[in-house]
C-alpha cells in the first residue's frame, strides 16, 4: 500500500498569511494526487486534481504543486473560511490512500 | 445541480448487517466510477471502494474485503454498500463520492454525499 504522510499536523497561521501542506507519498504516484479540505461535521470539499489542476469554482488563492512522491498545497492568503483540515489523497493505485490531514488553526 | 444523498445508516450489534444506499441526480449515473469513503470518529478519510460504471470492475480495501459488498442499480441512480459481519472498527461516518473519469481511469472525488452514520456496538 502507498503510505501518504502530511506535515504539519497542525498549523497556527493568521488571516493572510500565506500556509504550505506538504503531503509526501511512499512512492512516486505522479500525477495522480488530490487535495481537499474538510470543516467539521461536513462531506469533504474537492479543491485539487492532478497535483496542480484547480477544480471549477475553488478560489485561485489555493494551489498545488509538486511531483513524484513530493506535493504540496498552497494558500496564497488565508481568509476566515479557509479554517479547515485539509487531506492529500492519491488514486495512481488500489488501495487509494488519504494522508493523515493537517488542521489549519487560527493563531 | 449534482446531488448525492446517503443513507441507511444506525446502530447494529457486533456480526450484524446493515445496507446503506446513495441516490443520485443531477448528473448521468452510469457514466460515472462511484465509491464509498468512511470516516471514524475524529480520525481521517479512509477509502472503502469502487465500482466501474456499469459494475464490472470492483476494488476494496483490504480491511472490508469479503465483508462489505457495493453495487449499483443504474436505472435507479442508485449506488449501495452491503455490510455484513460488522465490527466495531467499522463505526464511521459513510459518504458516497462521484469519481469521474481522468483519462480511461476514474479519478478523485469531485462531489461527495453529507455522509450516513454507522455505529457499530451491543
């Protein structure tokens, strides 16, 4: 199975502050990553495919970058909505796996 | 306007059975990989299955594999998870999710149900 391993685990940033996830496989998966970001008690929102591919409708403050085993998701400034946990994911081979997430916390 | 309501979920013993159900609009089902995804209590998104678009093709993971069965009705617009043998690790939230095509292979989950609420415990 692919191991997919985020850090941080937690985040502290501020409304405009620029925040990176990084999300690491345990083998290449290149392209196939996505990102998605989750607010309690809700379904998960789908943000990024294709490691860079930003879903119609996302705010073009998030992006994703990266190849191989190594990608990360980017704010570029945080607004009050973006509070949230946010989970990689990749679908390259059965079983697809999330990585743990990451809480972006208020600071 | 894509919808995906989960349902079918509650509590049941250890070794029960439950099935849980996923109707779709909005969208041509049987054009679409569909799969389910669970989540434990404050854990993560563990994926559960897929199932091609007309159910010829299905993976597991191995944790359910043997005990969990998805299918689909497409003339219902209707996608389904048999649980049997239920354990209580099994407890989780359940959502649908719409896999569209990347290419000739489904790719990540572009609409998700609100998620059915499976508690397994005597």
């Amino acid at each position: 199975d692919i191991q997919m391993t985020q850090s941080p685990s937690t985040l502290s940033a501020s409304v405009g502050d620029r925040v990176t996830i990084t999300c690491r496989a345990s083998q290449s998966i290149n392209p196939w990553l996505a990102w998605y970001q989750q607010k309690p008690g809700k379904a998960p929102k789908f943000l990024i495919y294709k490691a860079s591919y930003l879903e119609t409708g996302v705010s073009s403050r998030f992006s994703g970058s990266g190849s191989g085993a190594e990608f990360t998701l980017t704010i570029s400034s945080l607004q009050p909505d973006d509070f949230a946990t946010y989970y990689c994911q990749q679908y390259s081979s059965y079983p697809w796996t999330f990585g743990q997430g990451t809480k972006v916390e208020i600071k | 306007e894509v919808q995906l309501v989960d349902s079918g979920g509650g509590l049941v013993q250890p070794g029960g059975s439950l099935r849980l159900s996923c109707e779709a609009s909005g969208f041509p089902f049987s054009a679409y990989w569909m799969s389910w995804v669970r989540q434990a209590p404050g854990k993560g998104l563990e994926w559960v299955a897929n199932i091609q678009k007309d159910g010829s093709e299905i993976y597991y993971v191995d944790s359910v594999r043997g005990r969990f069965t998805v299918s689909r009705d497409n003339a219902k617009n209707s996608l389904y998870l048999q649980m049997n043998s239920l354990r209580a690790e099994d407890t989780a939230v359940y959502y649908c999710a719409r896999a569209p095509l990347s290419g000739s292979r489904p790719g990540a989950f572009d609409f998700w149900g609100q998620g059915t609420t499976v508690t397994v415990s005597s």
